[in-house]
C-alpha cells in the first residue's frame, strides 16, 4: 500500500471505474472510486476516464485473499 503502480482501465460505471494492476508481482483487480478520479467534482466518469486507458494509480489497500485493490488517480 502507499506505493504507484501503472493500471488499465478495464470498465467504466457510474460509480468509479474498474482497473488492472500489478502490485509487488501480482495482479489485481481495482476499483477507483468516483471520488478518487481528481480534486475536483466528476459528474461523469468517462470525461476523465477511458477503457484500455493506462495511467499511474496510487495503492489505498489490498484485499489479499479476493486479489482486490483500491486505486486512488487524486492521489498520485
């Protein structure tokens, strides 16, 4: 956690957007909430955001036993 990773924005919804990852060797599945796409208000996700799209994430957490990870862009 704490550390910048590349992900790929995989699927794009109303509440944030869905990502790949690999962090430390193993891959993940991620999840930028809305909240964490920019400072600013998002009324639209895929105004900011695009599927295939790569771009540098910063780690919140990881769900080690579901091979989940929170993604935050605002904070890179």
């Amino acid at each position: 956690m704490g550390q910048i990773v590349q992900v790929t924005i995989t699927n794009i919804v109303n509440f944030g957007a869905f990502c790949d990852a690999v962090i430390d060797g193993k891959s993940y599945k991620g999840l930028i909430h809305i909240s964490e796409i920019t400072d600013g208000y998002v009324s639209d996700v895929a105004d900011h955001l695009s599927v295939g799209q790569k771009l540098d994430g910063y780690v919140i957490s990881i769900d080690e036993p579901k091979s989940q990870a929170k993604i935050s862009l605002k904070r890179v």
